[in-house]
C-alpha cells in the first residue's frame, strides 16, 4: 500500500533539499516536519547513496595513523575505567553491631521478615532477626546502615 504522506511535491522538496549537500537527514526532517527515520527510509527507498565530503581518498598511511589514534583512545578508556573500579577500603571495625548476636542464617534458612545483613567474606551468613517493618534489616542493623549513608 503506498504511503499518503510521500506525495510528490514532498518527494521532490526531500530531493531538492539532498541534492544542496547542506542538509542532514535530521535537519531535512526538521523542515518537513516529520521523523527523522521517515527521512532515512525515503531516502534508501529512492536509492541515494551517502554522500561524499571532500577527498575521501586516504593514504594508508594516513589509515594506519587513525587506527593507531583509535586504540590509544580505547586503552584510555579502559585505564580510566580501572581507576575507576578500585574498591575502597572498608574499616570493618566500624560496621560491627554489638547490640545483636547474629543468628548466621543461610540465604536458604532466611524466612521473608528475616534480616539480611550479611556476615563474613564468604560464604556469607546473614543475621535473622526480624525485620525492622518496611526495611532489610532489624532495628539495629539498620540503625548501623543509616549511620553509614549519612557520612
């Protein structure tokens, strides 16, 4: 079924505003007053190709240089992303609770009003006492982790 909106008088203005070279497919669409997309695919479906700026012709020297520039910028990236994943160091001293004896609970014994802070490196136990209402923790766990979020 051939589309209503792509009459010819905006197929020839989408033709004219191409062939300027001044325009992109957003500002085309911007003029026409519809999507960008709706641009694109009249476009493919008339058959124009990219369009060219310039000498597009480059030296393979000039090739390698932008491959190189590439990935200096992408190991960049990945050396500010590393400094970026460090951990902190957690003084642990300061987030024990002694208000509460933890009842080490597996993930699997916990019941759903059960506490959920959690303790040692690994396999973790949890603690089990009931839930503060509308929190994960008991009342005094989650006083510990309040203190926490505000310093």
């Amino acid at each position: 079924m051939p589309s209503t909106w792509w009459t010819e008088d905006r197929t020839e203005t989408l033709k004219r505003l191409w062939a300027s070279g001044s325009f992109s497919f957003s500002q085309i669409a911007g003029q026409m007053d519809i999507t960008r997309n709706a641009v694109i695919g009249k476009a493919h479906r008339l058959g124009f190709n990219g369009r060219v700026y310039g000498n597009t012709k480059r030296t393979p020297e000039q090739i390698e240089a932008a491959k190189r520039r590439k990935a200096e910028r992408r190991n960049e990236r990945r050396r500010t992303e590393r400094v970026h994943m460090v951990r902190p160091t957690i003084n642990l001293e300061a987030l024990r609770c002694v208000e509460v004896v933890p009842l080490h609970k597996s993930l699997l014994e916990l019941g759903p009003a059960d506490c959920r802070y959690p303790y040692g490196e690994g396999p973790y136990t949890f603690c089990g006492h009931p839930q503060l209402e509308g929190h994960s923790y008991c009342g005094p766990h989650f006083g510990l982790s309040a203190r926490r979020e505000q310093s």
